[in-house]
C-alpha cells in the first residue's frame, strides 16, 4: 500500500492536458497522488481522487471532466454513499450516464442543462433497478462563456469563492446537519463534530431523488470553483477552503486542500476537524487565462 505524507505533489502549467469536444477523461476507483490538470472552459481545471488512508477496498468516489465546446465545459463528482451497498457502482453509473448524456449533447450543439438533467435521471432509474440498496450524492457545474451554473444531489458541494475570500456561492447539503446550518441552528464547528453528519436526505439511488439546480454565477477571473465530495469538506473548515480558493492555480489550490484534508483524516486532532473518508475534488480558475471576447 503506498504511503501519504498529507502533501500533495502539485502539478505545473507544463502538465496541462487538452481536451477537445465532445471528449471527458473519467476517474473511476482511483488512488491518485497528484491532480491532473486541464485547459479547459478559457481556464484550468485540477482534478484529484484519493482512497481513504489505509483503506484497502475500493474508491467510492469518481469524477469526470467533459469539454463540451469553446469556452464550455461540464465537471462531475460522484459519491457512492457510505453504509450503502455498492457505493462504488452506484457512482460509476452516476458518471457515466453523465458524460454519455453530455458527449451527446454537445457534439450535436444540444442544451447542456437538458442532457445534465436527463443524464441524472437515466442514473437514478438505473441505480433504483439494481435493487441492492446503492446510492450515490452528486455536484454538477456547468461552465459555459464565463459563466457557471451548479447542480447538486446530497452533500457532495459546490463553492465559488472570489479574489478576495468573499463566498460567492456555496451549495446547502441535503442532509438534517446541512439543513440545520442554513437556518441558523448550528454553527460550522457544531455541524463538522455533528454524530449524524454522515446522515443524507437527497441522493441517487432514491425514488424521491430531486436535482436541485441553482442560478447561473457570472464567474470573473480572479474568483476559484470547488467541486467537493464529503471527503473534503468534512475534513477542511470554510475560511481554510477560501483561503486555498481565493489564491494561486487551480492545480495549487487542489494540491492543498487535499493535502490538507489527508493530513485531517490520518490524525485527530483538538479543534480540527477529522472525517476518514474517500476524498475528491475538481477546481477551476480562470487566473492567468484571457476570456475569449
């Protein structure tokens, strides 16, 4: 088994990869010691997945990127929920209903929203019909001409945090401890030490299953995008994630959150958040980029 150090190696601007429409590159069961990076959306995006520390079975995470046109791209994270069977697969269907629905859509210059939406019912159908009590949570975001829509099932979340730490956007989780913080009746510290943080009211795999599809984010250049499992946010606080957010590449910012949030799950430590967990996350920037005109 190899060994974390709670760093991770951080990807260059040499490293970037390109992707052309309608291709996505997939991570399914991953183990990953670095993120890898693309040119995509008129920005970088930085992708990493990560098991559990010392976990021998498999990632129950997965992720897609999907070029989907100049200027446009689509990033997924997949969680297979944990105490749920077949976690793993019910993601690896969530993903690729996805980027099949979305590959399609955009090679033929169809709505990207239509081809997201359907791509997470044809998952949820599918998952439902394995009969084996699977289930998964979702975060979607859209980026299309400088703009950024998010869509999210459960508690895998969404942050859009501008050049100066403002919080421009972050998901509610579909859980009791999510809903609980968004009116007010606990506190983040609160919520992170909550006994049914684990808890989910809203995934994949459920016949009450529901999208929730937030407003479109005009994204400007200096602001950073997070596409989260739990894995990240049960194990980094909110100031700490804007802080990586708000400053340097994507790649950078990928690099330490989850370096950050391995080094959280190896030890327990007072005042620190600490949530053993499969760990991935997408970010996006658009610093060092020109916006096409």
């Amino acid at each position: 088994m190899r060994q974390r150090c709670g760093a991770f190696t951080q990807a260059t601007t040499m490293d970037c990869q390109q992707l052309t429409t309608p291709e996505s590159r997939v991570y399914l069961n991953v183990d990953m010691l670095e993120p890898e990076v693309f040119e995509l959306a008129g920005g970088s995006v930085a992708v990493l997945s990560a098991r559990k520390p010392e976990k021998a079975t498999a990632n129950e995470d997965a992720a897609a990127v999907v070029a989907t046109g100049e200027g446009s791209a689509v990033l997924i994270v997949a969680d297979g929920c944990g105490g749920m069977a077949n976690g793993e697969q019910a993601a690896r269907i969530a993903i690729d209903c996805l980027t099949n629905h979305i590959a399609t859509a955009a090679a033929a210059g169809e709505s990207l929203r239509t081809a997201i939406l359907d791509g997470v019912e044809d998952a949820n159908r599918q998952i439902i019909e394995l009969k084996n009590g699977a289930g998964a949570t979702l975060a979607v975001v859209q980026l299309e001409n400088g703009e950024a829509r998010p869509y999210h099932i459960g508690d895998a979340q969404i942050v859009m945090v501008g050049g100066r730490g403002k919080v421009k956007l972050l998901t509610t989780s579909h859980s009791p401890v999510g809903y609980a913080m968004e009116a007010g009746m606990l506190g983040e510290q609160e919520a992170l030490d909550h006994e049914e943080r684990h808890l989910v009211s809203n995934y994949l795999g459920s016949e009450a299953m529901h999208v929730e599809v937030g407003s479109v984010r005009t994204m400007s250049t200096h602001d950073g995008l997070l596409v989260a499992s739990d894995g990240v946010l049960d194990n980094l606080k909110m100031d700490e994630i804007t802080g990586f957010l708000k400053n340097g590449s994507a790649a950078t910012a990928a690099s330490k959150i989850a370096g950050v949030a391995m080094q959280r799950m190896q030890a327990s430590l007072e005042g620190q958040p600490h949530k053993p967990d499969d760990l991935t996350l997408i970010v996006f920037s658009q610093r060092g980029k020109r916006r096409a005109k």
